[in-house]
C-alpha cells in the first residue's frame, strides 16, 4: 500500500521492500494531519450554515457545497429545491 502512495506521489516506483524515508513518511503524516483539520473546519462550516438554515439539513453536504457555491446564481440552485422543499420542483424568479 505504501508503495502505491510513493508512486503515486513520485511518478517512479519504489523497489519492492525499499522502505520509505523517516523524512517522507513524516511529510504524508503532516499533509494528514492538515487534511483532516480542513475537513473539520469544513464540517464545521456547513453546520453552520445548517443551523442557519434547517432545510439544508434535507440535503447532502456536496449538494450544500454546490449551493453555497452557486448562490449568486439563482438557476443553478433550483435541483437541489425537491431535496428541500417537499413538493416544490422548480421555482419562476422574476
């Protein structure tokens, strides 16, 4: 498996029992430990928003992303509505 990720890092493969370096391994362990804190910090950020606004709960956190993403954009909101709003398909903004 860690041979993988050195490939798939490196672009060359590793030979079969080389170890990977103290230096490279404490890097992937710093770049995990960043991840993870990002994606804390954005759950965090989306129940947030959650709590702002419960109908967000009806919907998953990638539809929520798109939507937040696209809130300047009324018209590329409208798919996620059904997954908010029982029985409401489709909104005319005027």
């Amino acid at each position: 498996e860690i041979e993988n990720v050195v490939k798939a890092c490196t672009g060359s493969d590793p030979k079969a029992g080389t170890p990977v370096s103290n230096a490279r391994l404490d890097k992937f362990t710093d770049m995990e430990a960043k991840l993870e804190k990002i994606q804390k910090s954005l759950e965090d950020y989306l129940e947030k928003k959650r709590q702002q606004f419960p109908r967000f709960y009806f919907i998953s956190s990638d539809d929520l992303l798109e939507i937040l993403g696209q809130a300047k954009d009324p018209m590329n909101v409208q798919p996620h509505f059904k997954g908010m709003f029982e029985g409401i398909k489709k909104l005319e903004m005027h």
